[in-house]
C-alpha cells in the first residue's frame, strides 16, 4: 500500500534542499559555464542549469504560499513541473526529467521502505529516466555522474541500518570522484582541461542534497587536472564552435500523446544531434541541435503541438557574448507590482511592470525576459518584495551573462511596493547610471515601511499570538501590532513609522479598501496629529494588505 512519507521526508526538508540548491548554482554559475565545451562550447551550461532549478523553486514556493498545507505529492509533482517547463539547455533537460523522476519516486514510497532505500532508489531512477531521454547517451557526461552516485547510494542503503544523511554523504562523494573522471572519458574534455560542465552542475546539486541533510558543506575532491580543485578552461573555448557541428539549437514545448513520442524521437534523431525528449502525460520538452529548423519544427507539428518555441544560432549566441559594442540604448525601471492601482503608478512613472506579490511572486525566467525585452543598455530592477530581490539578482546576473557588453542590470533591494514607490520617485534618467542607481537606492532605504493584513491561522508573532481574522500590523517586514480594529491597528502602526520623524507619508489602499474609506481616515488621522507631514494617498489594489505605508 502507497503512504505519504510526510514523517521521513517532509515538506519542509524539500523546501529546504529547493533553496539551498538554487543559492548554490546560482554561485557556482559562471564557473560551470566556463566548462562548457560539450556538447557545443556556448558557456551557458550554468545558466541553463540554474534557471531549471530556479523555475522549479518558483513553482512549488508559488503553491507552498497560497497552501502552506499542501501535501508532500503535491508539490513534489508541482516542482517536477516547475523544472519541465523551465528547462533550458541540454543539460536542463536533461536535469529536469531527473528531478521529476526523483519526485515520483519519492511520491510512491511504500509503507515498508526506508528512507534511506527509498532516496538511493530515487536516484537510481533519476539516472534510468536520465539516459533514456537522451537519443545518443555519452560518457564522460552529466549522465555519468548520475549513474555513480545512483549506484553509491544504492550500496549504502543495502544496509538496513543506513539513513537517509548517509545516502547522500555517499552519491555527493560518488558525483565528485566521477566528475574528476570525466576528461578519461570524453577526449574534448581532456583537450581543453576541463570537467563535464553538466556534470559539475549535477555534482553541486548533490552537495546540496548532503548539506540539507547533514548541515555540513561537502568539501570536494581534487580533480586530476589543474590546480584548482574544479579545473577551469586552459584558454577560453567558448569562441571556436565545431566546423562540422550542427548550427541550431531548437527547443519546444509538445502537447502530444505518449504514442507519438517515438516516431518524433526518430525523426529529430535523422536530424541533428543532442536530443532529449522528456516529459509524459501529454505534455513534453522537446531539445535538439540541428541545420535545419524548419524540419525539426514540422516534426513537432506532425507530433502534436509545439509551443513556446526557443531557436538559437550557436555562432550568434557566441557573437553576442564577445560583442563590444552596445546594441541596446537608453535606461528602463523594470518593477514588481501587486496590484493593477500600483501597475498603473509604477507605469505612469516609466516602468516596465510585471506583476507579482504575496502568493504570486514572479519567477527568475518572467523578470529575465523583462529585462531583456526591455531594449534597454541600462535597466534597474525594483522586486518591491523582500522574497523576491535574490530572484532579481539571479535575473540581472543571467540577463547581463547572456547579453555581455551589451547591457548593464542593477538590483535595488526594493523590500516592499512602498519602498519601490519611493524609489521610481527620485528616478532620473538623464543623471549617470551608477548616480542615478545610488539616489534610488538611498531613497529605498531611508523609507520605513509598513502595512496591515488580516490573520489567516492561529499562530504565534513577534507582537504575541494571533487568530484567525485578527488584525495585524507589520514594520519591516514583521508582525508588531496584534489587535481587532483596522483603524487602531493602522494608525498604531503610523505613529511607529513616525517615530523617528518624517516628512512624508505614503498610503496606499489595498482590494479590500475598495472605496478608499480607511486610507482616508488614517491620512486625515496623520493630518491632524503630525500637521508638519506631507500625506499622499494611492489606490493600490492589493490583495491580502487593506493598506500600505511608508514614512520619508
């Protein structure tokens, strides 16, 4: 009988291992994309990696905040998802049908099996789905990685005295050494001195896993090439594409039924190269390295139907990389706004919008294509939630990654939509970038913010317990006022703002207070207790926070 495993490995430790492994691609990026040399030498490995991972992040954090009870299957089904969708690249096609296999497993464990047994099993699942997505599987590769610590993991769990912490202690140490090994393996590899790139990506996956587990980071094996302990390129690699190499990568999603995988499997393989197909249940990612686009587009169309379709010239990709002089020009303000009332006020000021807030954060991928759709050389970016700035950083990292020499991408650390309101109000383009940055940023941060929401669930605050429709008052980011009445709450939270002096208030109305009627009454209270102080009032509309403020 199948059981939920909620008590073994729970939700939380997903989460967990979801975050931790996101930070550390995200840090290992720009080193995994400097290994890039197979199957085509782009450099974006890394990139593609992490946005797979980040796309799956986003996803089950989007649904872990509009349920925080949802079930373990849930959203191990919903993070699978997240990574099929969001998958770039080789390499993160690849990865996302291993994490989707990861989850299923886990998903299934039966009531009699370990912990231990059923994460060695999820790995060694991990690796069978792996290689049979991939048209031609080739060694020295991240699928070589995945089957060592496949099989690491499934000898300690043979002990029925192993732990879960061991299993992964085991496949990270296995992932390591078989990534040192990789150069023996594939002779493009050993040219340049460099590992698989797909498989270090994996391998710093992996050290992830045993960090969550065992609270401890894995300190890797020396690798046999180079001084560094991960070897880097001995020249740079990524200028020189192979002549007689296919000059297209094409990536597609596929609505199709399961039936008409293999034919497309065979026709895509006459093709090209590098083909990896994934997916099921009538939805698929397609990737493949071709000459001809066109046929690889039919053959989708002939399976089913492809959309969001990705094509990338590889010499051009390279081009853009190296390129020296800017083709992008002027300066865009790139802002996350909660509600269509501060869409229209960041948009009124110049901004390119994106719509995001409480439970519907945007992703990694939905601000990298603002950034870079934007036109701009210069783009600042406002995430207005404190969740959501390393979401923003990663962006503006990848987007400036992808784009080098053409654009520049700066993050103000905009915690929430007041303090992004506060920015854009001193936004100038005319002054230099790096002043114009600065101004923002010191306005962003000299406003204090606050707001009021309503108590979802019994649980304990900084201000004390709360119940269910209780009021609550939050500074900073904190819960520091529990009570019953709006109003009381609000201006209690007003008179904290002001505290420290001020000169200028900033109110905005949420959903909830359609009619305006409780931001008028808190700007009339601030009126007449703190004449000197300038109020302005704005509709938001905001779900969740009747009212927004910040002091100036």
């Amino acid at each position: 009988m199948e059981v939920p495993i909620e008590g073994r490995i729970t939700l939380a430790v997903v989460l967990r291992f979801v975050d931790v492994a996101t930070d550390a691609l995200a840090e290992a990026r720009e080193e995994i994309d400097a290994l890039n040399v197979y199957p085509v030498p782009d450099g974006d490995t890394g990139t593609n990696m992490y946005l797979t991972v980040s796309a799956a992040r986003d996803a089950v954090r989007a649904v872990t905040d509009k349920d925080p009870e949802v079930g373990l299957g849930t959203a191990l089904e919903t993070f699978g998802r997240g990574a099929l969708l969001g998958a770039r690249g080789n390499s993160g096609v690849i990865l996302s049908e291993m994490l989707r296999a990861i989850g299923r497993r886990i998903a299934r464990a039966g009531a009699d099996e370990t912990t231990a047994s059923v994460m060695a099993a999820a790995l060694v699942s991990a690796t069978e789905a792996s290689y049979a997505a991939v048209g031609t599987p080739v060694e020295g590769t991240i699928l070589t990685v995945s089957r060592a610590a496949g099989e690491a993991a499934a000898a300690v769990a043979a002990d029925p005295r192993a732990r879960a912490r061991d299993v992964f202690v085991a496949a990270a140490a296995a992932a390591r050494a078989a990534l040192a090994r990789t150069p023996e393996l594939l002779p493009v590899l050993r040219d340049a001195g460099v590992v698989d790139a797909g498989g270090r990506g994996l391998s710093v996956i992996l050290d992830a896993a045993e960090t969550v587990m065992t609270g401890r980071r894995p300190v890797p094996v020396t690798a046999p090439l180079g001084r560094r302990q991960i070897p880097v390129p001995i020249q740079p690699v990524a200028g020189d594409l192979t002549p007689d190499g296919p000059s297209y990568e094409v990536m597609y999603l596929l609505d199709a039924e399961d039936g008409a995988i293999p034919p497309l499997r065979d026709s895509l393989a006459g093709l090209g190269d590098s083909l990896v197909v994934v997916g099921g249940d009538g939805l698929w990612n397609v990737h493949v390295h071709v000459d001809d686009v066109g046929a690889a587009i039919e053959a989708g169309i002939d399976a089913g139907r492809p959309h969001r379709l990705r094509v990338t010239h590889f010499a051009e990709q390279v081009a853009g990389r190296r390129a020296d002089v800017p083709r992008r020009a002027g300066r865009r303000v790139i802002a996350v706004a909660a509600g269509p009332g501060l869409s229209a006020l960041f948009e009124e000021a110049g901004a390119v919008v994106v719509p995001g807030g409480p439970g519907a954060r945007p992703s990694t991928g939905e601000l990298l294509a603002a950034i870079t759709s934007c036109g701009a050389a210069e783009v600042v970016v406002l995430p207005n939630d404190a969740d959501s700035v390393r979401v923003a950083q990663i962006a503006a990292r990848t987007a400036e990654a992808d784009l080098a020499g053409t654009i520049r991408v700066a993050v103000i650390p905009t915690s929430a939509q007041v303090t992004g309101l506060a920015a854009i109000a001193v936004h100038e383009p005319g002054r230099a970038f790096d002043q114009d940055v600065l101004e923002m940023t010191a306005t962003a941060r000299h406003a204090r913010q606050g707001a009021v929401t309503i108590a979802a669930k019994q649980a304990m605050t900084m201000a004390g317990p709360c119940e269910p429709g209780d009021v609550l008052g939050v500074i900073a980011g904190d819960f520091a006022v529990v009570g019953e009445d709006l109003f009381a709450v609000a201006t209690d939270v007003l008179e904290r703002l002001l505290g420290s002096g001020g000169e200028l208030v900033t109110i905005v109305g949420g959903a909830d207070d359609a009619e305006g009627s409780l931001a008028t009454r808190c700007a009339a209270y601030v009126e007449q207790h703190h004449p000197a102080v300038d109020v302005v009032v704005y509709d938001g509309g905001q779900p969740r926070y009747p009212l927004l403020m910040s002091a100036e």
